[in-house]
C-alpha cells in the first residue's frame, strides 16, 4: 500500500486504487507487481523501479508534480514512492464519536520533510471538529513558548479491509499524508506516519485543554499554511524570492528594539518558508558561535527575533518558474551576526 497519497490494494487477479478518502478509484487486473513492469491505472502509471517481499519503490509516470523527473524525463529514484505492506486487526470502536470531544497534543518528530532545525521543539495541540481538524503548531524554546501559528485541514477517517487510516485533505492536487491508525484507547491514539524515508509512529496524547480555551489558542495565534506541500522550492530558485524592501529595511526592522542579554558573538539562523501569498510559517532555529560551534542565545532575542520575522508579509511570488521543477512556496532563512549580544549584519 502506498499512503502519500493513494493507497493500493492486491488481490489474487486485481489491483485496486484507492484515494485519500478511502474511496476505489480505479481497478486492474492483475495477478502481480512486478520490478521494471508498469501498473497501468487510467490516471495513474506506477513503474516499479525496485521491489521486495514487504515493499516496493514506484514512480508516477503521468504525475511529475508529486513524482519529479530528471530533466530528460526519465524516473528519479530520489522522488520515488516507498510502497509498504500493512497488516492490521485493531478494533477502533467508538473512535470515530470520542476523538471529537478532546483536545489531543503531538509532539512533532521532526524528518527530512521539516525545516532545519536544532533548537526549537515543536508541539501540536489538535482538535478534530465534525468535518476538519484544528492543527495549532507552538514553538518553544527552552521550555518557553516563543509563537504559535495555526493551520485548518479537512479529514475523513475509514477502513479498507481491517486497516483504518486517517487523511488529512486540502486542495485536490495538494498531496496530503494518509496515517495508519494502529492502537487507540480514551487517552492515546498511535498513528503510523509513511511520508518520510523511515517509517514512524507518532502519539497524539489527549489534553484537559477544553474547547472554549482551545479556540481562544486558536485566535491568538498566526495562520500559516503551505500552498503545495508536495515540494518547498529555493528562495533564490529561478527569481529569487527576497524582500521587495531590501536588507536594509529588514536589518532597521528586525533589530529594532532587540534585547541585548548578554556579551555572546556568533550566528542566529532562523529558517522559514514563504508561501504563493507571500506569508511566512514553518520555522526552524539554529545557533553558533564566532567558530560555528553550537550555542545558545537569551530567550528574549530569540523570542523577539521569531515574532518580528513571523510579522513579514513583502515578499514577491514565490510560485515556479520552471516547467521541470514545479512549487507554490519556497524555503528561505535568514543569518543574523551578533557581536557582544548585538545584531551588526544579517544576510542573505
């Protein structure tokens, strides 16, 4: 089964497809998946590139906005899929009625899909309503929370054969993960996450938070979503994608009122990702001394930093401009050198 974001299923003599919401959209007959062979869907070409007893890598032939080719064409094994077998017989029971009356906290396990980054931990705090789920991403550093931002997603849950999945969905050409449900119980709902290369249980804890504070977490914070979160493109991809006003301004701006702590020299690298509307989420925190060692700065920069950065909105587009590569929204960071606890240059 593939869960980013299909799910296939095989039987005997067919091999059925299946989309994020657990609906059958196509079936083939077929008695095996081969290596090298092609399973033709109509709208789905899957070429094997490599297989084994419980797994298999395919790549979309018809889809090259989630399946990157090279620029010749051909399939790259780098953005394959990792198609995993699963087994399954929990019994969810009376799931579906009781996740929706908590507030459930994830602390995020961070992979190759996230933003670099060293020295902030991220938790989630999510509430899953009749028809979307809530995802409020807080940010700490140092035991401290230094922002929060907020993100709205719809959700199905349902089963195929004895396997339960619950999808998170956005736009229909926005790919999104499909989690295995493999344990709940009234305080603990264990998922098995497969978008990243090393497949990973993750636990959404249930809270004491109520729906009344939980909504005023949700109105206090920042709306973040990424356009396409298939793929993040460069800031400096193609045009670059750097501020309309100049360093100059974000350098009077940034630093403005900064808290000056302590006597510390060395870097402050704040790493985020700029959407097609030109707002900025998905952060990431690294720091280093004058010898590129790791450090720590005060809390109080650090949090002053995020929440000015968190506020720039003057960004140019950031979707592709090219036809081989295609993103709606772009990595970026930017380096902030410290002399003495002060800011004194900030780059790109």
């Amino acid at each position: 089964m593939i869960p980013y974001p299909y799910i296939i299923k095989q039987n005997q003599d067919s091999i059925f497809l299946y989309n994020h919401k657990g609906l059958i959209v196509d079936k083939i007959i077929s008695s095996k998946i081969k290596k090298h062979k092609t399973v033709e869907f109509k709208e789905k070409h899957f070429k094997i590139l490599n297989k084994k007893n419980d797994s298999f890598y395919a790549f979309d032939l018809l889809d090259s906005l989630n399946f990157r080719p090279f620029k010749n064409g051909l399939p790259n094994h780098k953005n394959s899929a990792k198609f995993i077998q699963v087994q399954s017989n929990i019994d969810i029971g009376t799931f579906q009625n009781d996740f929706k009356n908590s507030v459930w906290e994830y602390k995020v396990v961070e992979d190759e899909n996230s933003n670099p980054n060293k020295d902030l931990e991220l938790k989630q705090t999510i509430k899953f309503n009749d028809s979307n789920v809530n995802i409020l991403t807080n940010y700490y550093y140092q035991g401290i929370k230094t922002i929060s931002e907020s993100e709205i997603k719809e959700y199905n849950i349902f089963k195929i054969d004895d396997v339960y999945f619950l999808s998170y969905q956005k736009e229909v050409n926005n790919p999104q993960t499909i989690y295995q449900i493999v344990n709940y119980n009234s305080s603990v709902i264990t998922l098995r996450d497969y978008s990243s290369r090393e497949v990973k249980d993750i636990s959404f804890n249930k809270t004491q938070v109520n729906s009344e504070d939980y909504n005023q977490l949700i109105n206090e914070s920042t709306y973040y979503s990424n356009c396409f979160d298939g793929y993040q493109g460069e800031y400096y991809y193609g045009e670059d994608v750097t501020f309309n006003k100049g360093n100059e301004y974000l350098m009077d701006y940034l630093s403005k009122d900064a808290p000056i702590s302590d006597a510390k020299s060395g870097y402050i690298i704040i790493h985020f990702n700029i959407n097609c509307k030109g707002n900025v989420g998905r952060f990431g925190l690294i720091q280093m001394d004058k010898e590129f060692k790791k450090t720590a700065f005060s809390n109080t920069l650090i949090k002053h930093l995020l929440n000015k950065v968190r506020t720039l909105n003057d960004f140019p587009s950031s979707n592709s401009q090219m036809e081989w590569l295609y993103y709606k929204d772009v990595h970026a960071f930017l380096m902030f050198k410290l002399h003495n606890g002060k800011i004194i240059d900030l780059c790109p």
